[in-house]
C-alpha cells in the first residue's frame, strides 16, 4: 500500500537534541539557509530514518521532516505490504519514540508531503518478462525511461510511476517473484492535490484510494485488465476482431508503436494524433495492451486489489 513517505511538523527539537544533528548552510535566491540533519540507523534490519530541520521555513516558522520507510520500519524489510494504516501508525510510533536525540513524533498528525504508493504483483518467473514488454509503453506526459533488466519509469517533475523487480531491488528471496508497481508523489501541491485535502495526513489514505489511483496508472498504460499479447496471439486477436485485412493492419502498428513514439508516428505519417488515438483504440478494445511479449505465453492483465 505504502512504501517510503515524507511528512512535516511545525516543531522543534530542544537544544540538546540538536547537538546530535549535523548542522549546514546553503545558499538560495534569497540568502541563506539553516538546516540541521539526523539519519540515525535503528534496529536490527539497520533502518534509516531521515529527520531534516528548518529553523526558519519557507513561511518564516520552524519545520521539522522525517522520511521513512513505513514497511521497513515496521517488518523491517520493504516489500511486505502494509494492510492497515492505523496499525501502522501505532507500531511506528512505538519505534519512533525509542529513536535517541530526536523529538517524540505522531505520525497521525504530520503533514505529508510525500507519498511512495505501492502494490505487489505476484507473477512468477515472468517479472522480466512484465519489464521488458512495459518498457515499450508511453505514459501521457511522462519520459520513459527502460533500465535494461531492472525496471521501467514514467518520469514527470514530481509524479512517477514504475515498475521494477522487487527481488533484484532488495536481493531477498523472499521478493522472488513480485513486479513492484510504484508511484512516488512529492512536494506538499502534489499529495494535497491527489489526497484532495488542504492538509493530508496518512489517515487520509484508504485502500480504496490506492486502487483507484494505481488502476488510473494501468489504465493509462493500457495495462488494465488487459493481457499483454505475444505476436502470434495479437495478429489472432486483432484479425478475430476486426476481420483479416483491418487485423493485419491493426498488428502493424501495433508492431510500429513498439519501436516508436505515438508523436514519432504522427510525424512520419502525417496522421493527426487524434486520428492515431482511435486506431489505437482498436488494437485495445479486444483486451490487448499497447505492446507485446516474447515469452511463450501471453502475460496476464494486472490489477490492483488490496
């Protein structure tokens, strides 16, 4: 549900405390700026917490953050999902106070700035194969950017989606076999804005929520509920739908649509976007995604269901 979040305080920590804390300046637009730093690695499973203090904030009043990784935190590991919010809470405020030289902290009552939503996929041996065919889809308004082997984002300034094998990620067996679908959200704008509430708090954050945003980000990708084909059973599919010649031509742009942009298409073309949209409609009404896969098998559609 959620792996890695921000949240902020209009706190202080005491004197004392700060002794502890690594104190920098930098230079900005308007002047200079204090910050005071505490990474502390708790716990067996070597957990950082990472605790920034502003003594003066963008609004002239003390901000104090803390980025964590709630699972990790919890379970000390960060591919179990969490399935409870409030138990989160609660168990991580139990950490929390344990943490030395560092204010005791509600996690109920900070203001999120940072969200990391998350869902397992349990696909077997073809998480390679799920990454390899993903890399060739197009987010709207998004960079792609394909890491060979290990993952796919979909980079926007503050939003991005990916997807990436948990198991080489963290180098546990015990991720074998997870497709980590992830969208990370920042700055105080953003999660207000997806949380659609003035001051979000993680008790603001439902499972309902979480499918509903992460099956949007499928949706887009034209993952959902839609199986991604191999080329024999994509030129079948399109030619059942829409009769041999339309199917042929159906399955050759799809095949082009791998290898190149939907602006590059139209460029070369001179085919409007719009007119491209709806023959790509076609390719996906009959239960395919925008893209294909080498494996032996089709690879089965992805949903989010916590």
């Amino acid at each position: 549900m959620l792996d890695t979040i921000r949240v902020k305080y209009p706190i202080s920590p005491d004197p004392e405390q700060l002794k502890h804390w690594i104190h920098k300046t930098s230079e900005t637009e308007t002047g200079k700026r204090e910050s005071y730093l505490y990474n502390p690695v708790i716990g067996e499973n070597k957990v950082m917490l990472k605790y920034t203090y502003y003594p003066l904030g963008y609004d002239n009043h003390p901000i104090l953050t803390l980025e964590i990784s709630l699972p990790k935190l919890i379970y000390g590991n960060n591919y179990t999902m969490l399935l409870s919010i409030p138990t989160a809470i609660q168990a991580g405020n139990k950490v929390l106070a344990e943490v030395p030289y560092a204010p005791i902290l509600d996690l109920a009552e900070g203001i999120l700035i940072r969200m990391d939503m998350c869902y397992n996929h349990r696909v077997g041996d073809t998480v390679d194969d799920y990454i390899r065919a993903i890399g060739n889809l197009e987010y709207p308004h998004r960079r792609t950017k394909y890491h060979r082997g290990e993952g796919v984002e979909f980079r926007a300034k503050h939003i991005t989606t990916k997807f990436y094998n948990k198991q080489k990620e963290t180098g546990l067996k015990e991720a074998a076999g997870i497709l980590r679908q992830e969208t990370t959200i920042q700055t105080s704008k953003n999660v207000q804005k997806a949380l659609k509430e003035k001051k979000p708090t993680l008790l603001h954050i439902t499972p309902d929520f979480i499918n509903s945003y992460l099956n949007n980000d499928l949706q887009k990708l034209t993952l959902l509920n839609n199986s991604i084909a191999t080329r024999d059973t994509a030129l079948k599919i399109l030619c059942d739908a829409h009769g041999g010649d339309a199917g042929i031509f159906y399955y050759g742009l799809l095949c082009l649509r791998m290898i190149k942009s939907k602006t590059g298409i139209c460029y070369e073309s001179h085919m409007h976007p719009r007119s491209l949209d709806r023959k790509l409609l076609k390719i996906i009404e009959p239960g395919i995604a925008l893209t294909m896969t080498d494996n032996k098998e089709p690879l089965p559609p992805l949903c989010v269901n916590l």
